[in-house]
C-alpha cells in the first residue's frame, strides 16, 4: 500500500483529494491502494451525503464565527474537523473483503468491520490498558476507567465497482467544546450513546499524532510514498465543494 501523508490548503482541496483517489484507483487496472493522513489548520464542518444541515449544525454560529460548512459525498454524519483531529483515508480493493472473493454480496458493514478492526487494533496498541471497540454504524469508543463508553472516531465510506474509500477522524487533542458550539443534537444517535450530549459522547485519546500516524502506517503496512498523486482531479473535484 502508497502512504500519501499531505494536507492541503483548503477544505474543499482535502475533501476532494480523497475522492480524487478513489476515482484514480478505479480508473487504472490493478489500481493503487492508499493510506492518506491529515490534519487541517483550520476549523470546518462536514456533513454526511445525508445529513440535514438546519437540523444538525448550528448554522448561523458557524457563519457568524467564518466556519465554513460542506458536504462530503460519502455518508455518515456531521463531524468538525480542526487542529488535534486526525483525519485518514483508506483507498482498498474490495476482494480484500470476502463476499468479493466469491462468498456473496459484497455488505456495507462488512466494509466497515474489516477497516475499523484494522484502525482499533492500532489504537489498542497505542493504549493496550484500554478497551478500544466498534458501536453503532461507523464509530470506535473507549471504555474510560468510569465505565463510561465514549466516541474518539467517526468515519465514512463509498463503494465503487472495484475498490472503496473508507476515511474518519482520530480526536487526540481536539477541543471537544468547538463539537457542542458548532453542532446541534443529530438526528439519529445510536443506541450506546444514551441520549447523552456532545460533551458527555466524545473524548480525545492519549495519544500524540506521531504515534497515531506512525501506528497507522504500520497497521496498514503503508511504508512506500505516493508520489504522483492526482493533482488535477483533485483541483476539478475541489472547485464543486461550495461551502453551504
């Protein structure tokens, strides 16, 4: 697998590019798989394909405080996104998966189980006193010495013919207060949630970004660099994500 370890200026340009990726793995025989990290300088907020920006994002404190809001086109739900966040995407063929390999259809959750058992088994070996697991659709908690069970990750994917992005968020020392300013209650909570407020939900890990990339590399066995990545599609891709 290519490690393409890059952030780019906009938020538009970094939503685009892991797009751009996916599109270019698809569009080459035996296309390249690709762990790609990054971190934006700056606050954003992004909705899911799905979300319902009235009712999940405070929109009008977002304007008033110039946090531009889009929407990406994968699903899942509306995150913020910001310095102390760790943001990964994975580009993967779908024979990794074994419904691919001639064992049925191809399900979303099987998608979902494989990447996320991949990035909890990096987390639990950054933090091995810890109980790192998957809930709900998409997101991977901690179990704190409190017993509480919070959320560090939520992620997202997009199902191609032959390969499939998967990206989320790692909060390692993101300040958690921005999540309640900017976002509203969404929707649909998942049931481990319990109802609780952004405050009470989410939690950054102990960890530090070197470890989380370096781990992430490993995992994922990314060690040779992406070089030529797609550099005008990501422009064209980035120029239709208008701020809402």
């Amino acid at each position: 697998m290519k490690l393409l370890n890059l952030t780019l200026e906009t938020p538009a340009e970094n939503l685009a590019l892991d797009e751009a990726l996916l599109e270019e793995a698809e569009s080459t025989e035996g296309g390249e798989e690709v762990l790609r990290l990054w971190e934006s300088p700056s606050d954003f907020a992004v909705l899911g394909r799905s979300s319902d920006l009235e009712q999940e994002v405070h929109v009008e404190r977002c304007r008033e405080e110039r946090v531009p809001i889009f929407r990406r086109r994968s699903g899942g739900g509306v995150v913020t996104v910001g310095p102390g966040s760790l943001m990964y995407a994975v580009v993967l063929r779908l024979d990794r998966l074994p419904a691919a390999r001639g064992e049925g259809l191809v399900s979303i959750d099987q998608a979902h189980e494989y990447v996320l058992s991949c990035v909890a088994s990096t987390v639990s070996s950054l933090l091995p006193d810890e109980t790192i697991s998957r809930d709900g659709t998409s997101d991977l908690i901690i179990q704190l010495s409190a017993g509480q069970r919070k959320k560090f990750s939520g992620n997202s994917l997009r199902i191609r013919r032959r390969h499939f992005l998967y990206h989320g968020t790692l909060l390692y020392d993101y300040d958690l207060a921005k999540i309640t300013r900017w976002l509203a209650r969404p929707k649909h909570m998942p049931e481990y949630r319990q109802e609780r407020s952004h405050a009470d939900f989410v939690a950054n890990l102990q960890v530090t970004r070197t470890e989380l990339e370096s781990s992430l590399i490993s995992t994922w066995n990314a060690e040779t660099p992406l070089s030529d990545w797609p550099r005008e599609r990501t422009q064209q891709l980035a120029s239709s994500y208008e701020a809402l």
